[in-house]
C-alpha cells in the first residue's frame, strides 16, 4: 500500500480521429473512474508534435477531443480537463526527466522503433525522448493510476523506472527536505517523492484490432478508413464498416479458446463484449455456431445505440468552441496549481536556487 492520496491521469493525442479502440481501451475507462476517484484527463498537444512537428488544424483537434471526453461523460468540474501545453510544468519536469532516463531505455521503446521507421537517425529527438514526457505528465501530478490500452504498457513501465531512479537518486535529499512519502517496494517500505504508478489496463478491448487486418492495432493512423470506426462515424458509416469487416468462412464458437488463431473474429468478439459489459466467453454462450452474417448485424446495433449519442454530442460541442476552450482554460488552470508544488519541490530535491 502507497501512502499516495490515490490519483488517476491519462491522456489522448489530438492526432487524427479517435476510434472505437481510443473509446473502449482508453476513454470508456475515464469515465468509469470518475464515479470513485480523483481524475485529471490531458489533451497531450505537446506529443502530437513529436512525429508530425507542422500540423494544419491543432486547434481543431484539440478541441475535438476535448469534446470527446465530455461527449462521452467526463465531468470537467469534479475532475480536471486541459491540454497539456497550457501548464508548462510538463515540458519542465520532461526536461528532468530526460537527465533521469537512460538513451538504452528509450531506444528499446517498440512505439518509438515502429514510429521511427528504418529512418531512426532522422527522427526527431522528441521522438525518442517521448516516454519522458509522459512520465512527466504523470509524475507531475503524483498519479498512482493511469487507464490506457495495452500499448502503452511499456511507456508506463519506462515511467515506474524513472520514478524508482528519482526516489533512489534523491532518497536523501527527499528526506532531509522532509517531501518522503512511503512507498511499499515489494517486502520493504522506501521512502520516495514520486509513486510508482500502476498502470490500469484490463477488459476485453485493451488492444482493439483493425477491422481490415486482425494482426494490426486499430489506428488513427492507419490509410484506410474502413481498418477503424470513428467516434464522428454516423450509424450508416458504422453498419457499412462492420458488415465489411474481414472475417473467415466458419461458424462462432462457443467458448474462447475457439477463437485462438482467429484474430478477426476473436477481435469482433471482443467488441461485442467490451460494448455490451460482457465477457467474450458470455457473448459466444450466445452466439457459439451462428455464422457472421448473422453476427455483424447485431454487432452493428448494438455499436450504434452505444456510440451515436456519443457522436451526437461531440458534434453539438464541437459548434461550441468557446465553451470547450472555457473548459481548458478552467481545468489548465487548476492542473497548474498542482503542478507549480511539485515542481517546486523538484526543485528543492534536486538544489536549484528558486
Ligand atoms: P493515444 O493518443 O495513441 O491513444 C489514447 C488511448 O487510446 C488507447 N488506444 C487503444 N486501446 C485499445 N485498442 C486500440 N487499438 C487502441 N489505440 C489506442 C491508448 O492505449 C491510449 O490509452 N502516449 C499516449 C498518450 C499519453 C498518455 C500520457 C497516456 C501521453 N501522456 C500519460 C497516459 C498517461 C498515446 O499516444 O495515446
């Protein structure tokens, strides 16, 4: 057990359309720990500019996801919304951080070699140094819970190694500036500033699958738009992308280990599931022996009662500029308060003069 008031931050990249995998691996999940927990939720426009640095529309898609949080349920006066670049301790702490991390480690980072390329050497530094800044972003606020999909499980690794490093590096310093709080490591109890995060990942939907290749993540960077159902997608775009969806010619099965080496079907099961709160093995109790062409259709309904008051919504909010860049403003403004103590402690901890 931590003695860390229990905090949850993740956040979404305002890079392209978000998709049914954003929704059912990441922002689904926000929603859900709002009820017990204290959240902030980022916009992360700092990391949007590490693998494209010139972008033609930001702002819109800044402010398009914002409205995708609160389309979906997000309450920004309980809990904290913004964009990352308005509160300059992220870049701050990232900075500290870089000096922290290891090149080994970033270099291992698999998101870092597929987005690279071949071309590793013109990538852009920030590129590289990218999991740094997210742990910035969690660290900032002392997050103990961060809600993502299954890749970003290796970030979040790289940012409990940068913790642990901190809170040994610093380990005296923590505790004659009296900022220690306990952290259980294992059988022992250290002494640290930073927690170390646990990631929370689970569900039926942490790696949602294109819908043209069940071997690829879905992506919003994927060329082809029917590989993903967009959360701005109205009922028709939806039922015409399920019912092309790539499938194979056999039946269901009726339990899950019937789905292994049937990565399309197992990722359509998968979705049934995670939007209809079920388990994969209950949705094959159901529909074990029918054939996908009786399949899809219900799978169809059943995404666009669950997604289109969402995208109702998202699209109301988004003719209201003014009122989500309100909402930024508000939640950056309280997202910098908590951020100024930390890094004023960083600070104390590492010996600047402020
Ligand atoms: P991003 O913007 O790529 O994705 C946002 C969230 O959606 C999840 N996700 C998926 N989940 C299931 N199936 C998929 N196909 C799928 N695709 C994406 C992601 O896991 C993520 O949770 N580096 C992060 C943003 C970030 C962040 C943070 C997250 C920056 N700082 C601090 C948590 C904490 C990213 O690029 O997510």
């Amino acid at each position: 057990m931590s003695a860390f008031s229990p905090r949850v931050f993740s956040g979404v990249q305002p890079t392209g359309n978000l998709h049914l995998g954003n929704y059912l691996g990441a922002i689904r999940k926000f929603v859900a720990l709002q009820e017990s927990q204290d959240c902030i939720y980022c916009v992360v426009d700092l990391h949007a500019i590490t693998a494209q640095l010139v972008h033609d529309d930001l702002k819109s898609q800044i402010r398009s996801i914002t409205a995708a949080f609160l389309a979906a349920g997000i309450d920004p006066k309980r809990h904290i919304v913004f964009n990352q670049s308005r509160v300059s301790g992220h870049a701050e702490l990232a900075w500290i951080f870089n000096c922290v991390a290891r090149i080994g480690w970033m270099n291992r980072m698999t998101q870092f070699k597929e987005k690279a390329g071949k071309d590793r050497e013109n990538a852009s530094l920030g590129l590289l140094a990218y999991p740094s800044l997210m742990a910035a972003d969690i660290l900032l606020y002392r997050a103990t819970h961060v809600p993502v999909g299954d890749d970003q499980k290796q970030h979040l690794e790289l940012t409990r190694d940068i913790a642990i490093k901190f809170n040994n590096d610093f380990s005296g310093r923590i505790a004659a500036a009296g900022l220690g709080t306990e952290i259980a490591m294992g059988e022992e109890t250290v002494n640290g500033y930073f927690p170390i995060t646990e990631p929370l990942i689970g569900g039926e939907a942490t790696r949602v699958m294109s819908l043209k290749d069940g071997s690829k993540k879905m992506s919003k960077s994927d060329p082809s738009d029917l590989s993903r159902i967009n959360l701005t997608d109205d009922a028709e775009q939806i039922a015409r992308k399920i019912k092309k969806a790539k499938t194979d010619p056999n039946a269901l099965p009726s339990e899950p280990k019937g789905l292994e080496g049937r990565a399309e079907a197992d990722n359509l099961v998968g979705i049934y599931a995670a939007l209809a709160d079920l388990s994969k093995a209950d949705v094959l109790k159901d529909f074990g022996g029918r054939q996908f062409s009786e399949f899809k259709p219900v799978l169809a309904e059943l995404a666009v009662e669950k997604l289109s008051p969402i995208n109702a919504e998202m699209r109301r909010l988004i003719d209201d500029p003014a009122h989500i860049d309100a909402v930024l403003k508000d939640g950056g403004e309280r997202a910098g308060a908590i951020a100024e103590k930390t890094m004023a402690d960083v600070k104390e901890i590492i010996g600047f003069l402020q």
